[in-house]
C-alpha cells in the first residue's frame, strides 16, 4: 500500500513538474478565447443563468456541461486568468497518470495473464505447460512496476501536451479522468460480483455515473463499453475458453458446484454458457453511448461542423483513416514533427495524401496486426486488447465521419493509445524477463519522453511561437497562418497580422474570415476605402455573411454613409436576431447619429436593452451604449445611473478609455 502511494505521488509529481512552466503561457488564439473572455455565462462565474447555460449551452458545436461547469468554477474564483486555465489542465492530468496507474494495479490483482487451457484437459507437453506458466504467473510487485511504466508513458508522452497545454481542451484531460474512474469501480463490480457481494451493485452504479460524467466532459467515451468487453476477457478473467468455445467466468467462493466436479472443473466457479451474458450486462452503457453519439452528430451537424460527401469524398475519407491509424503510431513510436493543425490531404494546397498503393498497403498492415494479435489471443491476451482498444476508441475521430478540418489531431490520442501502451509494456516485459533489463530500459524511455514533452511544451507559450513552429513542420497551412495572425494582431504587430492574414487568404480563397480580419486591419489603419472593398467581396460570396455585414457598417459608419450603414446592420440582425454586435452597434447608430431624421431613441433603447440582457450586464461598452439612448429617448435619470455603472465596469475591468467616455 506505501508503495503504491509513493508511485502516485510520483507519478503525478514529476507530471506537474513537467507542465508547471504552462502556468505563466498566455491563451492560444484558437478558441481558448472563448472560455477565457468572450462568454458572458463564463465570465460571470456561477450563478443559477450559469449553470443552467452549462447544462443547455453549445459550446463550439460541443455540449460538455461537465466540462464548462469546470470554467464557472476558475472564473468564479480566480477570473479569467489564462494561467490559472493551464495550471488546472495540469493538475488534471497530473491526477489521471497516478489514477491509472491505481486502476492497472487494481486489475492486475484479479488476471490470468498466461495461456489458458480448458479446464480438465492433460498438457500435451509438462514442460511446455511449466514454461508457460513461468513466463505468465508473474509477481505482484512485477504488474506493479508495469503498471507505473504504462502510466509515465502515458503521462510523459509528447502526443499528451495538446490535450493538456489547450485550454479550450480541458475536455480532454476532464473526459480521461472519468473514464479512468469508471474503470476503477468496473473492476471493482468485476471483483464484487465474482463473490454475489452486494457492494458489486454500488460500484455497478459507480461506474454508470462516471461513465454518464466521461460523456458529460467530451463524447469521444462513447466506446468506453466496448473496452470495458475487452477488459473482461483481460486482465479481469471474466471470459476464457473453456470446453471449446467462450465461457463467462462467475460463481461464490465457498459454494462448490457438484456439475464442476463432474466435470474436472474448479469447483468454486461457475461456467455459463452464453458470452452474450457480459454484453447484456452492459445494456445502460450501451444505452447512454448511442444516446450521447446521437445528441453530437446532431449538434455537429446543426453547426454545419461535419463535411458532407462533396467536400470530403468517401476514397479521401477511408485512405486518411488508415494513413492516420499508421501515423499515430508512429509518432507514438517516434513523437516528432507535431502540429496543433494537420492539413487535410483534401485541400488542394496539401501535398500529404498518399498514393494508392501506399493506402493498400497500410491498410494490410493493419489487418495483419489484427490477424496476429487475435491469433494470440489466449497466449498474449494484452496484445488483443491493447490494439482493439486503439482501434475501437479511434472510431468516433478517425475522419470517417469528417468533424472539422484536420487530417488527424494529437489530442486524440489522448485516452486510445494507452491500448498499445498497455500491450507493448507487457510484451516487452515477457521477453526481457531480468530486471536488470526492464528497469534501465524503462527509465531511459521516460526520461526521453519526458525531455521531448518539455521541449513541445515550450512551443504553446502564445499564439506566434505555436503557430510558427505549426508551420514549419506542416508547409502550407491556411488556418495556421490565420491564427499566427491573429497571434501577431493580439500582440500589436499589425504589419506582421496583415501579411499572415493575407497568405493564408491566398492558399484559402473561399475564407471570408481570413477577409475579414484583413478588412479589420485596415479599418485601423484608416484605409477604409480598401476595408469597404473587401467586405463587400466577403458578402459578394456569401450574401448572408453576419460578421461582414456588420464590419461594413462600420466602414459605411465612418464614411458619414449612415442610411447604407444601418441597412447593413438590419442585415445583420435578420440572419442573426440576437446577434450582440449588430444590436449593440444599430443601437449606438440610431442613438448618436448627427442627422436627427435617422436617429430614434425609443428603437435604440429596446436594442440596448436586448443586448444588455444577453450579456447579463457585464460589457462595458454595451452598458454605455444603453446610457446614450436612454438619453436619447429623453430618460436621463435612467442614462446617468447606466453610465455611472459603465464607469464602475470599465474600472473593474480597467477599461480606461471606457472609463472616460462614460465619465
């Protein structure tokens, strides 16, 4: 027991250690942003609106109330700190390396790790039988240190910063920590339920809970079920071979059966014939998963997430499935060249698609595992369940059902390689037999893990640094560029913003945000002329475009143009009815507009209002606009009590040009 609290505490020590330095990176301009200041149920920390968003919200085509409940809590107590974000991925994840390594040791207490024969059948070969049960009947203290190995691997592996080092991935290390828990008390219903105990229905319902909180934090658990059948058979000995078929294992100890000693079998366990027993017995798991698949692929597809056929076609789709299965592989094996944005072969400015031949090939290579692995099945049962966990978890992400724009993504990986981690470590194992080899191997192994993570960890200090190395190690990357601009217009170097904006405007001309963030640039430049052209191309092409329509009334705005400017923002409003920008700006328009046949402060009030209302009274700007059309509309005690609460918002939140305007 000492022992293994020590391997915790080490385990999730040197984990923290590692990802300490994340506590001072700033926010990665690739949706960080939106859990960090641009959402106002986030930003105004717990309440009953909060919570209550949290449960019902769409979280960037996602819903993970587990997850955003987690993003009220920082913000409630410490703000929108970036630091604070990162700091809490770590300690997550610093947690999910000692827990797994618990779970491992839990459930190699209850395996059968050599080759099993049926019971009452006379070895062909005693010495053979003597030497199998050598290599497999290994000591506690022998699962104990691979367990810990499985755990660094995990914890310490390159492919691990993206799911940690993200903010916006919280989901991912939130997700791996109740997927480690319903695997802990599975094992422990596992144990329970070999002896009819009635604590088994308590971890029984333990695990559904954890399992329902997995899903409530990232959907990609949805396979969870699935390894838990795969876990069954091992290391948890639930189903073996026996009298030439699949026997699920069960019984009380003390209660010998009479038809077992008939039989030669062991008399303290049960034999029942139907292995479709374990799968029924997970029913509710199963119930959940398609439940929660169904609520995803429908979000995603309201939120036009999910490429349909014309833009991904199904031969694209299936050969960047089986290159990805190969490349997640090898970057286990060889964790270099990592990116937070892998092009698509399917965009014409990647040169990454294989050739056919090479899809062929790699897609016999993985069914030769297959065969290989399910030809071992009784006699190196980690290897089967190592690379179907892989396999299996891989599914929902694998890019036949194409989510996004990425070829592949390291975070991934997060929860399905530790399959093949599980497997290797044990088959390595069984072949270096003296730890005099498995002990130098295993720390050499970690510690260059470990200085590859830190070295990629360096890489997320901000937006330029990620960004920059994206790109070198991937060429031509449209939505790179895109958010190294951003990186760079954050950091107010707006020549440096322009020109990355407008490369990857070029490698993507069909990307009408890239146009617009250049619009942008030169609106604060004071080239308007140049903005207005290109915001009348971005709705040129896409007539509907909410964020064009507003930045060009802006412009319009600007040029004294204000009837063409209000036109644009009535625009806004009809595509998007509660579209904040549009209403605050149409408000201010018809509130300040120097020609008193425009202006309409009763119209300005009703907006202001909607737009305080969706914002819950926390934008600055928002707030003083409400001010000026209750001026507007003649109800000044009305205006002077909202601008005297702008100022207190623009002091709190240091806003002092804010501060100024409203004073």
């Amino acid at each position: 027991m000492r022992r293994n609290l020590f391997i915790c505490l080490l385990l999730a020590g040197i984990t923290l250690a590692i990802y300490w330095p994340a506590r001072h990176y700033d926010c990665i301009y690739f949706d960080d942003s939106y859990f960090i200041n641009e959402t106002p149920e986030i930003n105004a920390g717990l309440s009953w609106h909060s919570l209550a968003w949290a449960f019902t919200g769409v979280v960037l085509a996602n819903w993970h109330p587990a997850t955003s409940l987690t993003f009220l809590l920082t913000h409630q107590f410490w703000g929108a700190n970036p630091g604070v974000e990162h700091l809490v991925n770590a300690v997550i994840h610093a947690l999910n390396a000692a827990l797994l390594f618990l779970v491992l040791t839990q459930m190699m207490s209850l395996r059968h790790d050599g080759p099993q024969q049926p019971h009452g059948s006379p070895p062909r070969n005693a010495n053979k039988t003597v030497n199998a049960a050598i290599t497999a009947m290994t000591p506690q203290a022998d699962a104990t240190w691979r367990s810990a190995v499985v755990a660094a691997i995990f914890a310490w592996h390159p492919l691990r910063v993206e799911s940690v080092a993200w903010i916006a991935e919280r989901k991912d290390v939130l997700c791996g920590f109740f997927f480690l828990l319903t695997l802990w008390a599975y094992a422990r219903y596992a144990e329970k339920s070999k002896v009819h105990s009635p604590e088994s229905k308590v971890f029984y319902g333990l695990a559904l809970v954890f399992f329902a909180l997995a899903l409530m934090s990232k959907p990609m658990a949805v396979t969870l079920p699935f390894v838990l059948l795969l876990l069954d058979f091992w290391p948890l000995a639930r189903v073996r071979m026996a009298d030439g078929g699949w026997r699920v294992t069960g019984g009380e100890r003390g209660k010998p059966s009479t038809l077992n000693r008939v039989k030669g079998r062991d008399p303290h366990e049960t034999l029942r014939p139907q292995l479709s027993t374990l799968v029924f017995e997970k029913w509710p798991f199963f119930a959940l998963a398609f439940g929660v698949s169904a609520l995803a692929f429908w979000l995603q597809q309201t939120q036009a997430a999910i490429s349909d056929f014309s833009k991904v076609p199904p031969d694209f789709r299936l050969a960047n499935a089986v290159a990805s299965y190969l490349k997640y592989l090898g970057k286990t094996v060889w964790p270099t060249d990592l990116a937070v944005i892998y092009p698509h072969p399917v965009d014409s400015f990647t040169s990454g698609s294989w050739p056919g031949w090479e899809v062929a090939a790699g897609g016999l290579v993985l069914a030769g595992i297959s065969v290989l692995c399910w030809q071992r099945l009784t006699r190196e049962p980690w290897l089967a369940v190592g690379w179907f966990w892989f396999l299996g978890m891989m599914v929902p992400v694998i890019g036949i059902v194409q989510v996004g724009e990425q070829a592949m993504a390291d975070r991934y990986t997060y929860l399905p390689l530790i399959g093949p981690v599980i497997g290797a470590v044990w088959q390595l194992s069984k072949w270096l037999r003296t730890p005099r080899f498995q002990l130098p191997l295993a720390m050499v192994c970690a510690a260059g893990l470990a200085g590859l993570t830190m070295r990629q960890l360096g890489y997320w200090q901000n937006s330029i640094l990620l960004f920059n190395h994206c790109i070198a190690v991937t060429g031509a990357n449209p939505t790179a560029e895109f958010c190294l601009a951003s990186g760079y217009k954050s950091a107010g170097e707006t020549n440096a913003a322009l020109t990355h904006y407008r490369i990857s405007l070029a490698l993507n001309p069909n990307d009408n945000q890239a146009r617009n963030q250049i619009g942008l640039v030169l609106m604060t430049g004071g080239h308007w002329a140049e903005a207005e052209a290109l915001f009348d191309e971005t709705l040129l092409r896409e007539p509907g475009d909410y964020f064009g329509h507003i930045s060009l009334g802006q412009v319009l705005s600007h040029l004294g143009r204000q009837s063409e400017a209000i036109a644009q923002l009535e625009a806004a409003l009809k595509n998007k009815p509660d579209g904040v920008d549009a209403l605050n700006n149409l408000a201010w328009t018809l509130a300040t507009c120097p020609d008193a046949n425009i202006r309409d402060g009763g119209r300005a009030v009703q907006l202001a209002e909607r737009a305080c209302e969706l914002t819950h009274d926390q934008k600055t700007v928002i707030v003083g606009t409400l001010a000026a059309a209750y001026a507007e509309a003649g109800r000044f005690d009305d205006a002077i009590a909202t601008a005297q609460k702008a100022c207190a918002l623009a002091a709190e939140s240091g806003e002092t040009n804010l501060l100024q305007k409203n004073q």
